[in-house]
C-alpha cells in the first residue's frame, strides 16, 4: 500500500495516515474485513516509525472504522458508515452516459428493451423452459478433466504460450474432416477458430459492416446475432420464417430493393423454433444471394443435435460460389463455458477475420483447443453428442406429448427438428409478456417471443426451450402452463412484475 506523506506539512505523520485509510474505507476500496497491513511492514514501506503506525490504526479502531485481532492483525470493520467515514468533497462524477459511442448507445437501448420483456427463470421451484442451453447435469465433466490433464502433460508449455489467432492446427484439421459428415468442404486454412459463435458474428459485422448499412435477418432469430448487428449500427430488414425456412422471395426481393450488405439465418435446429431450413428453400436462399453478392452468414450452431433420421443440410453445403460464411460452436454439443466455436469463409474473407480477431484478442485459448480436440479425436464427442442427442429427444417427445394433451384450443407450436427449443403461438387477444408474471406465479417460464423478434414482434409467441427441463418435470411445467393460459384467457388483465434478467440464448 502506498501512502503519500507530506513531511512539510503541519500535519502529524500518523494523522496523514489515518486520513488516507480513512478515505480509502469510505470509498469503497478496502472492503469491510480486508487486513490492514502488519504495522511493520507499513511502517518500514512508509518509512516511518512503527508506532507512528500503530497510533493510526488506534485512531481508526477509535472511530469504530477498523477492529484488532490479537495475533492476527487489523481489519477494516463492517457495518453502515459513520460521520468519520464520509468520503471528503469529491470532484463531480464523471457523465459516462454522454461519453458512450453510437453502439454502445444502441446495445443499451437494445438491453433495456429485452430488460423489458421480464425475461425470467423464476424461483427453485418453478420449472423454467426459459433458458436455452445445455443441460449442465448432463456434462462430461470428468471425462474433459481427463483430456484437460493429458494436454497439459504433453504440451503444456507450448499451449500456454502465444498461439497463432487462425487456431490450433490439429483442432482445425479435426473439423475439417468433422465438416464433411455435413456436406461442407474446407481446408484447414478456411477455418477461424473463434469464441464462440458470438464472437464469429462480431468479427463479421466488423469486417464487412459500416454504420447505416442494411442487414437482412431471419425473423424470428437468436437475440445475440440481432443485438451484434445492431450494435454495428446495421438497420435489420427481417425475412420471415414459413415451415420450410427464410422466405426466399422476401430476400430476393430485398436483395434488389434495399442491398443488404449481408444476409443472417440459422439453418438447422432453429433458435427460437426449432426447425430446419428445407434443401430447396437453402438452394433458392444462396442462388439469390449468389446472384445479388450479398454474403450470407449461416449459423449452423448445432447442426449435430437433430431428432429426425438425418440432419439437416447446411447451406454452405450447396454453395458453389463462395458467398455463404458458415459459423459453428461446442456450446450446445458440449459446453458454453469453453467459448469456442468456429468460421469457415473463403481465403480472401477469411484473412480479414483473422486480422480483426488479431485485433480483439490475439487467439483463442490454445489449451481448450487442445483439449478439445483430444476429446473429439479420443471420439468422446461423438459418443456425448448420441447420448445427449436421445436425452434431448425424449425431452422433446414428452413436451410435444404433453403439449398435445393439456393445450387449449387455440394454442399452436412448431415441431422442432434440431436444437432446444420450440416456438408456441398463444390464441388471439393473448400476449407472452402479459402472461408470463402469471405463469411464474403458476411456477413456470417460458421467454416472451419479442426477444426473437425484430422491434418486438411476436407479441403472442414464446419460446419453451425444452433441454434444460428433466424428463420427469416436462408435464407438470406444460400443465401448469395451460392453466396460466386458461386463467389469463379468462380474465386478460396486462400486468408487469420485475423479474432476476438472464442472457437470452
Ligand atoms: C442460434 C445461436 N447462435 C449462437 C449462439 C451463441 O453461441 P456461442 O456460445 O458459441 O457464442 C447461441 C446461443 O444460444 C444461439 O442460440
């Protein structure tokens, strides 16, 4: 700890010490029971006799601003704040608000408005069909600290240095050949490993974006791609989903009337819905956008978790030219906290997405691709993803079931091919965020469908995100979901309570 002392000053040593921690407690920057340190150490640091010290610290004890352990030391005290503590005039704060850039203004507003929607998991005993991630307890968690341990071993120092930003070679070798199983042909060099499909976006936008430029998107679509280019400064056009996928007449004609710079879309295991785009709807999507030069950006993120005989097709499967920029992740086959993921975009492009990932964080960390790749290589991914798999599809089996059994007439949803969750259409004169405080009175939640869509559409839609609910939970959370419904439909009252804010995935 440094302490300035003035010699000169008229004011003893051991008060100018007091002073300081003082001001230091009062702001908040040694907590209540941080240890002081040892009147010693301080007093050889400062320069100053040790009871110089010692009398500084009885001063505070005095003022009830610290307390002693015999044998232990001196500790800042808890408790509220006295006369003695108040902070001395300090200069006005500085307004963060008028210093903040166009995107960060813009990522606020986009914030405050999903804040809005009351986005909630409820309390232990609500049954949440909220949150749209994998299911923690269904983690290899073991099997990973294993292959963790492994790399570390054989080639921790290296690991553990800088890496080159384009990835960990063998990882990029791996998916390589892990792409092809879907029809996607790429050397390793068209492969960026990134942080996660979010970051994949980022590095997008920010490559081939400016601000004011038109960005057409799938609606509905995943929250995270919409707040990413909107925080660009991009004006998002949607292009809406029918049962086979983005419209592609609606983008054929946005192509020729308003020159999206880039064109975004999910083509299997839909977040919100669920489904998968359709071989000929993805053919019609790139021969447009082929035609047009408007790249598309394919987030494939889970293109292994289907439920059908087969999965389905990714779009950069069929494209011939090179316009599509297809974007993968382990979030959903294995963990979110690994932020790793992956792009795969023609040479030209997909240099310049390294050097904008040079720019925002040099690499990814070389230790997790290792390890990673180890456990794909070891094929512990592929035996987590059948496990996982059949989990998820019995989840999504009960809920359709369920579903089937207990709505009222009047409610649709959609059949999900893939992913985690599915989009449920309440009858008309019904709103999901009007809902949803009753129905976490009930004990369930679900997330409001204006989160998936472009300036709060979807008012009568949710999502019920079905892979973090267990098996024996589903049917009580769809029965206590129709009952919110019934009740609402009953007597519709709009209310608004405040809800804990969880990331919408
Ligand atoms: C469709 C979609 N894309 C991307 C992401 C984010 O993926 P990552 O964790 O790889 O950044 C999510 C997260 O839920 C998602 O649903």
């Amino acid at each position: 700890m440094e302490i300035p002392l003035d010699r000169d000053k008229p004011v003893p040593l051991a008060r100018q010490i007091q002073a300081h921690l003082e001001r230091l407690i009062a702001e908040g920057l040694l907590g209540p029971g941080v240890k002081l340190p040892a009147t010693r150490e301080l007093a050889r640091r400062l320069r100053v006799n040790r009871a110089t010290v010692a009398l500084a610290y009885e001063e505070l004890i005095a003022a009830g601003l610290a307390h002693a352990h015999v044998g232990q030391g001196t500790f800042v005290a808890g408790g509220p704040m006295t006369g003695a503590m108040a902070a001395p005039a300090s200069p006005a704060p500085i307004d963060w608000a008028a210093l903040l850039s166009r995107g960060a203004r813009i990522a606020a507003a986009d914030e405050e408005r999903l804040r809005g929607l009351g986005t909630a998991n409820g309390g232990s005993a609500t049954i949440s069909f909220a949150g749209g991630m994998p299911d923690s307890a269904l983690f290899p968690t073991d099997a990973f600290r294993r292959v963790l341990n492994q790399v570390v071993r054989a080639e921790g120092a290296a690991l553990l240095q800088y890496s080159p930003v384009g990835g960990y070679g063998p990882l990029r070798r791996y998916l390589a050949g892990y792409l092809l199983r879907f029809g996607i042909e790429a050397r390793a060099e068209d492969i960026l490993i990134v942080n996660g499909a979010q970051q994949g976006f980022n590095l997008i936008a920010r490559t081939l974006l400016d601000p004011g430029d038109v960005v057409a998107i799938e609606q509905p679509t995943y929250t995270g791609a919409m707040q990413g280019f909107r925080a660009c400064g991009a004006r998002l056009l949607p292009v809406e989903w029918d049962a086979a996928g983005p419209r592609p007449d609606v983008f054929q004609r946005l192509c020729e009337r308003q020159a999206p710079k880039l064109f975004y879309c999910q083509s299997s295991g839909h977040n919100p819905t669920g489904l998968t785009i359709e071989p000929e709807t993805g053919r019609r999507l790139v021969t447009a956008a082929t035609r047009h030069q408007v790249p598309i950006v394919e987030d494939g993120f889970d293109g292994s978790l289907y439920y059908g005989a087969r999965a389905g097709t990714p779009l950069k499967a069929a494209d011939r030219a090179g316009i599509v920029i297809h974007i993968g992740t382990f979030s959903k086959i294995l963990f979110p906290g690994l932020r790793l993921g992956w792009l795969v975009a023609p040479p030209p492009l997909v240099e310049r997405l390294q050097a904008a990932k040079q720019l925002a964080d040099l690499h990814t960390s070389a230790l997790l691709q290792a390890a990673v790749h180890r456990f794909c290589e070891r094929r512990l991914l592929e035996r987590h993803v059948t496990r996982v798999t059949a989990e998820y599809a019995r989840r999504r089996t009960l809920l359709l079931a369920a579903l089937r059994r207990r709505m009222p007439e009047g409610v649709s949803w959609t059949e999900p091919h893939g992913g985690f969750s599915l989009l449920l259409t309440l009858p008309i004169g019904l709103t999901a965020t009007a809902l949803l405080p009753t129905a976490v009175e009930r004990g369930v939640a679900f997330t409001p469908g204006p989160a998936f869509f472009i300036d709060g559409g979807g008012e009568r839609t949710l999502r019920l995100a079905f892979s973090s609910v267990a098996a024996a939970r589903i049917d009580e959370g769809v029965r206590r979901l129709a009952e919110a419904i019934k009740a609402a439909r009953r007597q519709p009252r709009p209310r608004r309570t405040e809800h804990e804010m969880v990331p919408v995935v």
